[in-house]
C-alpha cells in the first residue's frame, strides 16, 4: 500500500466514523453573523488552522477547496459566495464526499441563507485536478499538502497554480517542522496521513510555492500544533510541529525575486519628514510600515536611521508591495 492510499483508507474511516480531534489544533471555528455550523461538520473538522478569511473573499469568488472534509470551510467559503456552483470542494474519498454532500442537508435546515446549489462537490485528485485553467479567485487547502512527498508537493501546488485567475489566491493551513527527522518518521504511512511526519520547515515550503510561480507570499499565522515525543514515536529527539497559515498570491514575479512577508515591519526615525528609497518605498517619520523580507533588507542596508523589527509570523496585508 502507498503513502496515498493509506491516506485515502483513513481518511475514509474518518468519513464513516467521524474522530474529533484526528488533526486539528484548538483553533476558534469562525462564527459570522447568520452563519450556524452543524456540529457534524465541526466534529469532522480535519485541519490544523483556518483557510477563510474575509479579505480573501470579496466581489462573490468562485472557490475551490481541496480536500473536503466534513464541509466545514465548504461552508463558511459559501457564506461569502452565495451563487450556483460558487464553491467547488475536490476530493478522492468517495465516503467524505457522501458524508459532506449528507452535512449540507443540515445545513441548508439551519442557515436559511444557504443552498446546496452554492457547493459543487466533484471527485478527483489534488494531483490532477478537474478543474479548468484560470477559473478560479480563491483555491484553498487545509492539512493536506503536508502529507504529500516531495514531488507530489509540487504537482499539487502546480494544480492550484494553473486553476488560478491572475492575482488569484492559493490560502493555505499545514504542519511545518524545523528539525530534522528520520527515515523512520519520514516513510511511516500512517504518520504521514495522519498529518505528522510530512512536515518541512517553512523556507522549503515557502520555495515550493515561489518555484510555482506565486510572486507574493503572506504568512498569515504560526503556532503550536504536536510534539512527536520519544515515549510516543520511534524518535531520540522531542520534534515540536508548528501549524502556519498562509497564501500565495499569483502576481508576477518581481525581478529581484518573491516578495515574502514574514510579519517584519520598517519604522524610519530620522530627522526628516520622510525617507524614500526611490524603489517605491516611503516611510513617513515614526511610521511603521509592512513590508517584506526582501525589502527590509535593502532597507536596512540603505540607512541606518531604519529600525527593521524581527518576523512575527503574522502579516494580514498592506506594506510595502
């Protein structure tokens, strides 16, 4: 049996016989006003973190989610995309198709507002999506990519590449790890499936995404997620996981390279009114201003009258690019 296919077995059982808590960390399920989210679909919540946000969601997008779950995001994704086939959810387990396709009944009986015509669940693989070229505003993934290899990797993240408008978004949640890990932990199936030993460190996540093509990159939010302790995992090292939040936007590639917002901010604090680097940042004296890594580097380099704060993992737009 493949990595995949034991993926596909659990995620089958889960689908049958819902596990609370089988990937997800303790995030707050967003609540928006006139949105009710049957509790099935909350138990069904198979993620590490939020794809939906509101800036992401304006003009009604069409949205694609890969990976349906219980219907959760399906469903939040709808409440900004009220229209016929609005949202597509993708996904290669027949039974978390069916066990979705059942939660939306509910859902349609408690939110007045919603349809099931909104919601156009299709069956197919992330790695070769059914999808038309350019069709999509907003694509989303929610702790599926980690699972994947390395070359699996970036066939999926070539998929959401090319179903993407221009300036459309790919907004993600996976597992991301900074230490090394064995061979041991690296081809266990279940580990993988289960959300654990698929975890890169973001830079190599962050390039697969830049090597796709996506000009712009935000991460939006890092925080814990496991530990793979050496009483528990055939490790010697306590590995922590951390879960991040993330989008990759399809601009065009910048000349000098991707713009890659880390939560770093430029504050100018000399005795001018403004510092301009003629490269289309400003400053405005004590101000501080997002930008990128990138920029913050030839700023600092630039003047030394620019204090350039440390990452905070967390940038929710505006700035510099």
């Amino acid at each position: 049996m493949s990595y995949l296919e034991a993926t596909n077995e659990l995620y089958k059982n889960a689908a049958l016989t819902p596990e609370v808590g089988l990937c997800c960390t303790t995030n707050p399920i967003w609540q928006f006003p006139g949105l009710s989210i049957p509790k099935i679909m909350q138990e069904m919540n198979y993620g590490c973190g939020s794809t939906v946000s509101a800036q992401d969601l304006v003009n009604n997008p069409k949205v694609l989610y890969v990976g349906v779950g219980g219907g959760m995001e399906l469903l939040q994704f709808s409440y900004f995309s009220r229209q016929k086939g609005g949202v597509t959810g993708v996904d290669v387990v027949d039974e978390m198709l069916e066990a979705s396709r059942e939660n939306f009944k509910i859902a349609e009986k408690e939110n007045s507002w919603f349809k099931n015509e909104y919601v156009n669940l299709v069956k197919g693989d992330a790695l070769n999506l059914p999808i038309a070229d350019h069709s999509i505003d907003v694509a989303a993934q929610n702790c599926l990519f980690n699972i994947f290899k390395a070359e699996d990797l970036k066939k999926a993240v070539a998929e959401m590449y090319r179903v993407l408008k221009p300036h459309g978004r790919l907004v993600m949640s996976d597992p991301t790890c900074e230490q090394p890990m064995n061979e041991t932990l690296r081809n266990d199936d279940r580990l993988r499936a289960l959300c654990l030993s698929g975890s890169i460190p973001i830079k190599d996540y962050v390039k697969v995404l830049t090597d796709a093509g996506f000009g712009t990159v935000e991460i939006r939010a890092r925080k814990s997620y496991r530990v793979l302790s050496p009483n528990h995992y055939p490790t010697d090292d306590l590995i922590f996981i951390e879960s991040i939040e993330i989008a990759a936007i399809k601009d065009p590639m910048p000349k000098d390279g991707p713009c890659i917002f880390t939560g770093k901010t430029a504050i100018y604090y000399g005795n001018e009114e403004y510092f301009d680097d003629k490269n289309g940042h400003v400053l405005m004296q004590n101000q501080p201003l997002a930008v990128c890594d990138k920029t913050a580097s030839a700023l600092q380099k630039s003047n030394s009258e620019i204090h350039i704060s440390k990452s905070t993992w967390h940038y929710n737009g505006g700035g510099c690019c």
